[in-house]
C-alpha cells in the first residue's frame, strides 16, 4: 500500500490524472436529492474534495474529508475555508473510526491493488451505520500500470462488494464528464446487515 509520502508527491504544480478539476456530476445529482441536511457524510480518499466542497456549499452540516496526504488538504482548504477544520480527518482510512449514513467513494479503491480491496471494502461496510450506503464514481476502466490509479472492471467490483452490500446492479455513469464518458461505474451500495 502506497503511503502519504507518494501520494503527497502526485500532488506536485499540475493536477493528477484522477482529478477531474470540479465536483462529479453523478455525485451532485445523487446529493441533490437529499433534503436531510444532516446526515454523516464521509468522503475517504478525497483528494483536492471538489464533492466536500460541493456538499459543504450545499449546506450538508456533517461531511467528514479524510485523507492521508497533507498537499491536498491544504489544496482544499485554501480554497475552502470557512469548512470546519474538525471535520478535516488527515488518516489512514484502514485505522479510521465512526459510523456515517454515507459514504463517498472516487476512485479511492483505484489506490488499491486487487489483493488489499478485501480490507478495503470490509472497511466501508464497517464504517456505516446500518441504513447506509456506499456512494461513488470508480473506473470502468483497469490501467495497466504498475502503481495507483488501477482501475477495475464491473465483474471485479460485483464479487467484491456483493458479500458487504445490497445492489441491482452497476451501471455506467451516464452523466460522466467527456473525457471519462462511458468509463465510469455509479455506485449505490446499501449496506448489508451481516450475521
Ligand atoms: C486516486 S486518488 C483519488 C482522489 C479523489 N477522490 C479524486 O477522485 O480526485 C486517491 C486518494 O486517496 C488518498 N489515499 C490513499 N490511501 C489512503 C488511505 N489509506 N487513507 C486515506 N487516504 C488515502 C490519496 O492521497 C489520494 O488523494
């Protein structure tokens, strides 16, 4: 698993790869939606954070950034800072505690190699409460390279997340930006309460 050093070097003058530059139309859709202004939102992995940003100017009151390099935090902040500094978590989500109706995944799992995505995906059903749900954007999309982002595939994500939480089905984003059109799988996972 890569650590903050690394990732806080992908954060250099110009934007990683990953970063679309503004908030995930999908996403913002999703939270439009949503009247209850107070519900615990964690988004893991966040990046620069274009959604807390977005979710921050929605007026949601309870949305946790978490995230375990400092470049982006600072990114953020610096263009955000009326957002409470409480809720600025800079941790490794694999040690992370709380229980949130939501959380948001963008290409967060994309840090991870097949082989740590168990951990991961028993994290996030850990970190909800038991009406929650698992929102998010992931490549539909595996990148041969031999280091983050590496993508998936929906067959992947299926058997991964099926024994964690309840779905239909993982369809392609259809309001993705042009550049990841067609490329992107919407996630709407809701947890399953295990035995
Ligand atoms: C592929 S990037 C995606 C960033 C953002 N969500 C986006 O879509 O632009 C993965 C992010 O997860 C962060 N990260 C990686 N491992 C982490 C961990 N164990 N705990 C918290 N954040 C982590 C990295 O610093 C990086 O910002």
């Amino acid at each position: 698993m890569y650590k903050a050093d690394y990732w806080n070097e992908q954060y250099g003058d110009k934007r990683p790869g990953w970063d679309a530059g503004s908030v995930s139309i999908p996403i913002q859709t999703y939270f439009e939606q949503i009247e209850d202004k107070n519900m615990r939102i964690l988004v893991p992995g966040a990046g620069n954070a274009y959604e807390v940003e977005y979710l921050h100017a929605a007026g949601f009151r309870q949305v946790f950034l978490m995230e375990i390099a400092e470049q982006p935090i600072r990114n953020f902040l610096s263009r955000v800072p009326s957002f409470p500094r409480e809720h600025v978590l800079q941790e490794d989500f694999f040690q992370a505690h709380g229980q949130y109706d939501r959380i948001v995944e963008l290409a967060f799992i994309s840090s991870f190699r097949a082989d740590e995505r168990q951990a991961y995906a028993q994290k996030m059903h850990e970190l909800l409460e038991p009406q929650g749900k698992l929102i998010g954007l992931v490549f539909n999309h595996r990148f041969n390279l031999n280091h983050p982002p590496y993508g998936g595939n929906e067959q992947e994500y299926d058997a991964l997340f099926r024994p964690f939480f309840h779905f239909d089905a993982l369809p392609i984003a259809h309001n993705s930006i042009k550049p990841r059109a067609g490329r992107e799988i919407f996630l709407k996972l809701k947890k399953r309460l295990l035995v």
